[in-house]
C-alpha cells in the first residue's frame, strides 16, 4: 500500500489539481483521465 498526501500538479499556469490525498491499494490498477493538449498549443 502506498499513501501520498497533499499531493499538486501544474503544468504552466494551469494547475491540475491540488491537495489530493489518495491511498493505492496492491492489486488495484490507477489512472488519471483528461484532456489531451498538443505540446504546441497553449493551454
């Protein structure tokens, strides 16, 4: 089992999220799902 807390991310000025506490658990599969922005477009 792996615990992070108070977990952000940014990517420029935008901020994806921040402050997330989540726990994985073995066994369990994880992903994070968005949109998608070109590495050539500004966001």
């Amino acid at each position: 089992m792996i615990t992070v807390s108070n977990v952000g991310l940014q990517f420029g000025g935008r901020k994806l999220f921040e402050d997330v506490n989540i726990q994985f658990n073995p066994g369990n599969c994880y992903g994070l799902i968005g949109e998608m922005v070109p590495e050539n477009q500004p966001f």
